[in-house]
C-alpha cells in the first residue's frame, strides 16, 4: 500500500468487502501510540442529529405556534 501524492491511499478490495466498506461510506482515523487506525465511522443518534440540525431554527417562533405545527394545525 502507499500514499499517493494528494495523501490518498486505496483499501484493497476484500478488506473493503470484508469490513463493508462502500462507496460514500465515512471512515474516521484513530491515532493510538505510533499507530494508525482506520474506523467505520458510526452513525449518529438519530435523535442528536435532529436536534443539533434544529438547533437555533426556531428560534423566533412562539410555543403556542410550535404546538399547533405539531397538532396539525389544531389550536391548543
């Protein structure tokens, strides 16, 4: 293996296959020591990433609105 001149290298093919690594798919880099470590990266907890996207968009909206959004509209 080796690293090209844009600092890339290439997962030979069965590692990818065996570990499931497929295009698009994040990969995170570990330093442990004098060693480095290639991960999956995990997926984010669906509710954190929902709330970090959230975060700060509504801020001008008043409760009473956000409840009727989430009652279809229904008056509280």
């Amino acid at each position: 293996m080796h690293l090209t001149p844009d600092g890339q290298i290439t997962i030979p093919p069965e590692i990818r296959d065996q570990f499931g690594i497929l295009p698009e798919t994040e990969l995170e880099l570990e330093i442990e020591g004098n060693r480095l470590y290639i991960k999956k990266k995990q997926p984010a907890d669906p509710i954190s990433t929902w709330v970090a996207t959230m975060r700060g968009t509504l801020q001008h909206v008043t409760t009473d609105q956000i409840i009727s959004l989430t009652r279809d509209g229904e008056t509280p």
